[in-house]
C-alpha cells in the first residue's frame, strides 16, 4: 500500500493540469520544437513524460474522479433534502369588470335584448384601454366575490430516508466501485513503466543493429571491390565478382530493414509518450534515446515469483473489488 500512495505522489507530482511538459533535453514541450532539432530522452526521462502525457494513463486518472463523484452522489440519497416551492398569481383588475358568465351578481328587470347587450358591450378589449360598458336603461347591479387580486403560497418540505433496502447497499457498493478504479490506475500505470523500458530498449538494440547492418555493407562493398581489382589483374575468374555482388545485394535489403524497425521502435515509443505530431519534422524521427541497455540480474526462484504475483498484481485487487 506505501509503494501504491509513492505512484499516486509521483503521477499527481508531474501531472498537473494544464499545458504539461516533457522531460526531454529540449526542455518544456510547447508544441513548437523546431524541426531541426529533434528531443531526446534518457529512460528516467522518458518515464517521467510517459506519466505526464499518456492518454491511457490519464483516462485511468480520470476513472478515479469519476468513481468518487459517484460516492457523492449515492451518498446524496441518505442524506436530509430540503424542497421549497413558491407560487405567485396575479390578475389584472381589468379583466374582473369582464367577467359575465361565472360572476355571483344579482340583476333585475332581466330582458333578453338587455342581457344581449351587456353581452356584446360589456367586453372591453385586453388590448386596449378599459371602457364603462354600455348596459340598458336599467343597470343592473354586479357584486364581485373576489376581494384581492394577488395570491401565492410558499410550502418548505424537508425529507429525510430512513431505510429502504437498497440505497446503503448501493453506498457500500461505491466504495468497492472507488477500490477498483484505484487498483485500474495501478496497473495502467505498472504496465506503462514496463512498455516505456520495452521500448526505449528496442530503441537501442535496432540501432545496434543498424550499426551492424550497416558495417556489414561497407565490408561487403570493399570486398565486391577488390574481386573487382582482382579480376582486372586476371587472378581471379569473374565467378568470384558475380559471387561478392551477390552478397552485397543480399546484405542491403537487411540494412533497409533494420533502419525501418528503428523508425517504427521510435515512432512507437513517442505514441506512448504522447508527444505531438510535427507537421515541420517531414521524415525526420520524432525522438532520439540516449543511454545502453545493461544487464542486471536478478535471481528469483518460480514459486516465489508466483506467490508474490498473485499478492501484488494490482489486476487481481482490481478483480476481487469487483
């Protein structure tokens, strides 16, 4: 548990939001590396931009905030909720003179051509402005009910969960849900580290081999040469030129190849360090390592090795979380 809060201090250490930077020797990646000058890394460097910039690494980060989001939220269930709730109507006093039908009102001397009338005129326009409507000889007297027009109503509720089966089961899964992604970040990052050392020492052994390759062509070259020479004195038949230039020729397609898998070992390395692609750069490789590639053992015996993976491997917390 110690060694896992050190990863989590290095990853929260050089993973600052933001605009991040890389540990390469050209200093903090803007994005504007010039295309001449191409970055390099050391294997401790390359891990530390790895931390920084890696897509995976960074979901898995992410997963974790997502997680505790989630304990907020079902947590949120459980505890006491308050709702207010407030009305407010108002009506215009305009349209209570407008009311004919539905009004309590008491009227004499009733007449159809009288109620017509009040019918017809006493229907202001809500447009316009309000008008005494014109009613018969006789008015007939209109008592209104309503004593005020504004109303509203405020109501304050507050609830609180005692039990119902599932919410405090559904907390207690949350937390397990949180374990997860933590044990999830783990081994995104254990499995990072050990691709960036795999590829970073890729580097190095296909440029030793390009090296070779490349020895092996001018070897080949001098002797296809001095067949040549020979042949030209007349010591040796020309069998022996046909047989040098075919080795040379032989040689070749195996130095093409060993300089397209540096290429494509470098362009994989930067995929998993996440720099940005240089549109300037043309054909030129994207980064260049230094260092070698020693050989440090480590003696373990095969049932210790399986004991200690079955208790460290983080995928396997991750698992039983689960």
């Amino acid at each position: 548990m110690t060694r896992f809060f050190l990863y989590l201090a290095i990853v929260a250490t050089f993973g600052i939001p933001g605009q991040p930077g890389f540990a390469g020797s050209e200093g903090t990646y803007r994005g504007t590396v010039s295309a001449s000058r191409v970055p390099t890394f050391t294997l401790d460097q390359a891990i530390l931009t790895a931390l920084q910039r890696n897509p995976t690494l960074l979901n898995a980060e992410q997963e974790i905030k997502r997680a505790k989001g989630v304990i907020i939220q079902v947590r949120a269930q459980a505890l006491p909720q308050i709702n207010a709730n407030a009305n407010f109507q108002w009506t215009d006093p305009h349209l209570t003179g407008a009311r004919v039908l539905g009004n309590t009102s008491t009227t004499t001397g009733f007449t159809p051509s009288t109620a017509a009338a009040s019918l017809m005129e006493g229907l202001p326009s809500q447009v316009g402005d309000f008008r005494t409507p014109v009613v018969a000889a006789t008015p007939a007297p209109v008592r209104n009910v309503e004593t005020s027009d504004i109303s509203y109503a405020i109501s304050v509720t507050g609830t609180q969960l005692i039990f119902n089966g599932t919410t405090f089961n559904q907390i207690r899964g949350t937390f397990f849900q949180r374990d997860s992604a933590y044990f999830a970040f783990r081994n995104v990052l254990d499995q990072l580290i050990a691709i960036v050392k795999t590829q970073f020492y890729q580097i190095i052994v296909n440029r030793e081999l390009v090296n070779v390759n490349e020895e092996n062509v001018r070897l080949l070259e001098a002797q296809l040469k001095d067949q040549q020479n020979r042949f030209e004195a007349g010591t040796v038949p020309r069998f022996n030129v046909l047989q040098a230039d075919v080795q040379l020729h032989n040689q070749i397609p195996q130095l093409i190849a060993a300089q397209n898998n540096l290429r494509i070992a470098k362009l994989q390395l930067a995929k998993t360090l996440g720099l940005d692609f240089q549109r300037r750069r043309g054909d030129a490789p994207p980064l260049d390592v230094i260092g070698d590639m020693p050989y440090i053992p480590r003696p373990i015996e095969l049932a210790d090795a399986i004991e200690m993976g079955k208790q460290r491997r983080p995928f396997l917390k991750q698992a039983r979380a689960n």
